[in-house]
C-alpha cells in the first residue's frame, strides 16, 4: 500500500499541514501533529529541532568521552544538557576520584562541550 495524506497541525504555530504518511495503518491525531510540527518552518519548530540536534550531539559526545567504568556518571553528564541548553547552567564539573574530571558547559553559539581531565600525579621517592 502507498502513502496517504492527511492533516496535521503544528504545535506551535497551529499551521495546518498535509503530511505523507503510510497508508498501512491508522495515525492518531497526535502522530500527525508531531509530523507536521517536525516537518514546520516557523520559528520555534526550528528551534526545538535545533535543541533536539544539540542534545542528540552532546549525548553521543559524552556517550564517547567517558570511559564505560564511569558509567553513571554517564547517565549524570547527559541529565545536565537541558539545564546547559536552556541556560539554567553555565557548567558542572564533576571530579570523580581527585585524579579525573569531567565538565560539560556551554561553549560558543550555545554548543555544549564535554571535556574529561587527568591529572597524572607523579610519584617521588625521597629519601
Ligand atoms: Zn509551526
């Protein structure tokens, strides 16, 4: 079976839209909204897809920059890109053991920034 249009609306501007959907099943009214919001031009439908790019990126990121024997903080770094996103939080370092940290913050045109720092501790026998 092919594609069937129906209308959605967007949940921002409320512009309706013909969207292409599958003509396999039925489409809640929510579905087709969330399309014809995804598939909007206004402002703020911009937007949040540019806050969806941004919080996508900065999860892959810190998926990839911290090591996997830090697991929860993990999952702790990546709850702090909203606040960093919608400007309740400039930074947030987070130090584990005294030798590791790692700081995520907002970084130029509103890009998060997820950096990991070790401190090597040099040891010296004195006699
Ligand atoms: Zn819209």
């Amino acid at each position: 079976m092919g594609l069937k249009q129906l209308t959605g609306y967007c949940d921002f501007c409320n512009q309706a839209r013909l969207v292409s959907v599958s003509g396999n099943r039925e489409w809640t009214e929510d579905e087709l909204n969330r399309i014809a919001t995804d598939e909007c031009e206004c402002a703020r439908a911009k937007e949040q897809r540019e806050r969806d790019e941004k919080l996508e990126r900065a999860e892959l990121y810190i998926n990839n920059l911290v090591t996997d024997d830090h697991e929860d903080i993990k999952h702790l770094l990546i709850e702090v890109v909203p606040l960093l996103l919608d400007h309740k939080l400039k930074k947030c370092t987070v130090n584990i053991d005294g030798a590791v940290t790692y700081t995520v913050f907002r970084g130029n045109d509103d890009a998060v920034i997820a950096q990991r720092t070790q401190k090597i501790v040099k040891e010296e026998e004195i006699e």
